[in-house]
C-alpha cells in the first residue's frame, strides 16, 4: 500500500510542477462563484472606463442642460440628471477612472514601497530590522484618514496626490505582511542553497523568497484595493480629494448633500458604483485567498 | 504584567514625539499658514509683519516645534490658533459625542455579529452560510457615509422618525450609530466566522461531545473560548480607530465629534489644534491596544503563561 502511495504521490506532484501556479490558482478560482462575480464586475467596470476614455469627452459631462435639472432617472438619462442639468450617467462613467486609478495605483504605490522594506527588514534582521520595524510603527499610529487628508493638503487636490495618500496608509500594513511572510521562508533549504551557491543578497530576497512569500501579498493587496477605493472616496467626500468640476465618485456624493430632499438620485448612483467597485475587489481578494490558501490543498 | 504595561506606555513617548514632529512639519508644510484668513485689505504692512510676529510665523518650524514640545512637555497642549480656546477644552468639550457614538456602534456590531459569525459558521457551505457571507460583503464595501446619507434621506428625511443632525437626545444617535455600525457587524462577523472554523476541527471538541457536553456549551465555550483572539483584535482595532472619531460620519450628521474638528483644523492650518487632537488620539488608541493585550491574557491562559514565562525565553540567533 505504502509503495503505490508512494508511486501515486510522486506522479501528482510531477504533474504538479509542470503547472504553472498561476494556471493552478485560476483553475481553483474558476469554482469559486463570489469570485468570478467580483471579476465580472470589476472587467465591467474596467471596460466602461475604457469606453468613457474613447467616446465621452469632458465637455459631455459638463455640459449644462438648464432645461433638464434635477431629472429623475429615465431611458434618456439612466441615473437622471444634477443640478446643472448634466447626465450623471456618463458623470459617472467617467467617474470610473478616477477609482480604478486609485484601486490600482494606490496599493500598487503602497505594494512597491511595502515590501521592499518589509522584505529587507524581514531578510536581514538585525538592527535594519528594528529601525525599519519602529518607523513602521509610527506611521501605523498616524490614522490614515488624517494622514490623506495632510497629504492631500501640501499636495494639492488632485488624482495624484490622493492616490499617494491613500498609497502611503497602505504601507505600513504590506511591510508588516511582506516581513511576516519573508520571516517564514527565510530558513526554508533552498535559501541556504542559493546563499551556498554564492548569490546576492538582493539577488536571492527579489528570485528566492518573495515569490515564495507572494501570496498571502495578493490577497492582501486585492482586499486592499477594495478599502482603497473606499478611503479616497471618504477623502473626496471630506474634500480632500479630486477638486469638485471633476465627477470623481466621492465627490459626487459630497456634492449631492444639498440636493437631498428633492433630488436623493444625486446620491444614490455614485455610492452604487463605489460599492460595486469595492464589492469586486473584496469578492476577488476573498476568492484568491481561498485559492491560494495552501491549507485547503485537500 | 505591570511591568509589562508600564513599558507599553513608555514606548509611546518617542513614538509621540515622532507622531507630533511629523504631523507638525506637514501641516507646516503645506501650502497657507494661520493667518492667511485673519488678513483683511486694510491691513497694513506692519500690521501683516505682526501678526506673521504673533504666531511665530517669522521664525523657522523649528523654532515654533521646539516652543509646542516645550509647553508639552508641562503638560500645556497648547490653544487653538483660530479660536485661542484651549485644545484641552475643545477636545474635552467634544470628546464624550465621539466616545458615545463610537462605544454605541462598537456594541451594536458585537452583539448583532458574534451570534451571526457562529451561526455562519456552524452552517458553513450552506446557502445561510452564503447569505451571510454576501451580507457582510456588501456591508465592508459600503461607503459608511453613503449609508449615513442614505439613511438620512428616508429616516430623517421621507419618514420623519430620527433628527437629521445632533441634538442632543437619545433619537440623534440612532441613525449615525447604525451607519457607523453596519460595516463594524460585517467586519466582525467575517472575523468569528473564520475565526470558529479555525477551531472547528481540534480535537477537544470532539473530546468534550464524546464526554456529552450539550452542544449549546460546546459552540460557547469551547468553540467560541478558544476563538476570541482574532476577534477581540478585531474589535479592538475597531474601537481604537473609531474613538480618534469617524471624520466623514460627523461630517454626515453634523455630530459634535473630535473627527471633524480635526479635519476643520487641518483645512484651517490650526497646527497646533490639529497636534493637540492628534496627540490625544495617539494616547487613546495606545491605551485601547494595551488594554486589547491585556484581554488577551484574561481570556487565553496560554497567553498568560507567557507573559510569565518570558523572562526564561531567550532568542537565538542564526
């Protein structure tokens, strides 16, 4: 009996290492339905970006209609229109890059910068370990709500400057992960063999341990993308954010506060897209965790 | 354990200098002082030159850090630049509002998630399981603002049952704590869900059905007994974060609140309202994390066991 284990053991994995990781987490994701509803929802969003990109340009979202104002939802106008009388419909696709801008870049931003120090702290210990470890606990005790809005404040308001903002509250959390996962692998044989072998240090952090340590960083930065989106919307809402002509999600909802009573459409629809948005992300980010767990390798 | 807590609070010190140096600098930074507001068209050159004179503004940061850090350090956080009332008095004045709202939301999220985290997780793969599981999906990516405006739209707004704004009595709670709350119960829920599941398969629970404990017990204290770590970090972490005040809830209901005086500071370059906040926050969120850790210990014997023994531990070194 042990000998055909044995036998069948050694053909799963040699089948095993011929597929690429990346084919065996889809393979997995694919059975898992929030999943693939959070990728749907997140390629839609994506493709309408594309689409407000080619065929709405800026002066179709503000051009002002003072005929039409306050208009509830109709064929013409699917979410109505606001108080100047402009679609908030295609406001609101074009709206989309702003936050698909920050759901990407802000944690790509925090990603980058994240696990290069938490990577070399994790890898080297010692007294780098403890100054980066230390700073990263400061940072961590600055709310990243208050540390946008600062950001944001000596920037200036724009796409930029917020997606750094909410970039840099993400730091803190990647270098403390990429550090933990960093830690875990360190010991593991085939970096003592690739140290045996005589490669850089940087070499053997960047092509040994972090894609060892990778996945618990992509399902992080996957939920990540979710709380992003949501922070810069609080940023913009505040008004900290994209400055006001610009339909950034956010800010749409800022600026419906005073139409409220007679006009709660204004509200709705923007807070429907950054919550499909989020929604996606965290759908994906859960379904990646389940697909990469290696604890459900059953 | 005391020496245990006295060093957590030491080590705030530096991290409090380093928090209030950073925070000071960027408000220094950015673009705009104090005064920019306070300048009318009759005012004369001189009249400009004193009060740049006035608060310090012709000396370098430097110079005004070191004069705040002094007067920190005897105990002074310093009056607000706009409206010279102390920064203790404002905080103090508007504090409990914050504290109110954030303990009421905590509370609501605890006690609708814990048995809704079990339940899930007791049912796990089911279509209840499923259910729930969209439920706090939806509920960690709602924007709470959104909801707190939504919620003003039909409650305070179409249906007329709850105030639109703070007014003092019990009805003007109702609607920030819930739009506060909803994302708490997912977010907790979430947590003891995969939290029990962890625990699902040892070995001591199978022994004390074996044994014949009701089954009620067994999820309660067994299951839920050894599960609490995750969660207590998790509202833990809610509780620190919500007592600093929800700066866009207080700006939805016009709340009273610290969260917003901070952001009215910021955008009115009141540096030293702003650190004053910040520093307090600071002090508030690291006594919630000790007092997280502290838990720990009460909840968890082997946690305890090693706060004991850790004086016989010693790292080894590659």
């Amino acid at each position: 009996m042990s000998k055909k284990k044995q036998a069948t053991a050694s053909r799963i994995s040699d089948q095993y290492r011929r597929e690429p990781r990346f084919v065996m987490t889809w393979k997995r994701l694919r059975t898992n339905v929030g999943a693939i509803i959070g990728l749907i929802i997140l390629i839609v969003i994506i493709l309408s970006m594309l689409y407000s990109f080619f065929f709405i340009s800026y002066q179709d979202i503000t051009k002002m209609n003072g005929k039409n104002k306050y208009a509830p939802p109709s064929w013409e106008h699917p979410f109505g229109t606001d108080e100047m009388g402009r679609d908030l419909f295609k406001r609101c696709v074009y709206g989309s890059r702003y936050s698909v801008a920050i759901a990407f870049g802000a944690v790509g931003f925090g990603l980058v910068i994240g696990v290069f120090f938490g990577s070399i702290s994790g890898y080297f210990g010692g007294i780098v370990d403890m100054v980066i470890m230390r700073l990263t606990d400061i940072i961590s005790s600055i709310p990243g709500t208050l540390l946008g809005m600062v950001i944001v404040t000596i920037l200036g308001a724009n796409l930029l400057n917020l997606l750094i903002a909410v970039g840099v509250s993400c730091i803190a959390g990647f270098i403390r992960l990429s550090r933990a996962s960093v830690l875990t692998v360190r010991s593991n044989e085939y970096v003592e063999a690739a140290k045996a072998i005589g490669m850089s240090e940087f070499r053997i952090i960047f092509t040994q341990v972090l894609p060892n340590s990778i996945s618990p960083l992509i399902v992080s930065a996957t939920a990540r993308m979710g709380t992003s989106v949501l922070a810069a919307a609080g940023l913009s809402f505040l008004g900290f954010g994209v400055a006001v002509p610009n339909p950034e999600w956010g800010a749409l909802i800022s600026g419906s506060r005073n139409h409220l009573t007679y006009a709660p459409h204004l509200c709705y629809f923007p807070g429907l897209c950054i919550m499909a948005l989020a929604f996606a992300c965290a759908l994906l980010g859960d379904g990646l965790r389940d697909a990469l767990d290696p604890k459900l390798n059953k | 354990m005391l020496r245990y807590s006295a060093i957590r609070i030491l080590l705030l010190i530096p991290i409090i200098i380093c928090v209030t140096f950073i925070i000071y600098w960027l408000v220094d930074l950015a673009p705009g002082t104090v005064v920019d507001t306070m300048i009318n068209e009759d005012m004369t050159e001189e009249d400009i030159a004193a009060l740049y004179a006035r608060y310090d503004l012709d000396k370098p940061m430097i110079v005004r850090y070191g004069k705040y850090m002094w007067g920190l350090l005897h105990g002074d956080l310093g009056s607000s630049q706009i409206s010279g009332l102390t920064v203790w008095s404002q905080f103090s004045s508007r504090w409990p509002n914050t504290l109110w709202l954030a303990l009421f939301s905590v509370i609501l999220g605890t006690v609708v998630a814990i048995p809704l985290g079990i339940f899930a997780a007791k049912h796990a793969g089911s279509i209840w399981d499923n259910l729930t599981t969209a439920f706090t999906m939806i509920g960690i990516s709602m924007p709470s603002f959104w909801l707190g405006l939504m919620l003003l739209i039909w409650f305070a707004g179409k249906l007329k049952i709850f105030p639109a704004a703070y007014d003092g009595t019990w009805r003007a709670f109702v609607l920030p704590v819930f739009a506060n709350g909803f994302a708490m119960i997912a977010g907790i829920c979430r947590q003891t869900r995969s939290a029990i599941l962890e625990v699902s398969r040892a070995d001591f629970l199978r022994t004390a059905r074996a044994k014949g404990v009701p089954e009620r017990q067994v999820t309660y204290r067994h299951e839920l007994g050894n599960a609490w770590i995750p969660i207590i970090t998790q509202i833990g972490a809610l509780i620190g974060i919500t007592l600093g005040g929800s700066a866009v809830i207080e700006a939805v209901y016009s709340w009273p609140g610290v969260g917003y005086m901070l952001v009215e500071a910021i955008q009115r370059r009141d540096s030293v309202l702003a650190c004053g906040t910040v520093i307090l926050n600071c002090i508030i969120h690291a006594v919630v994390l000790l007092a997280v850790d502290l838990i720990y210990a009460a909840v968890d014997p082997r946690i305890k066991s090693a706060y004991i023994g850790k004086k016989k531990k010693r790292k080894v070194t590659a």
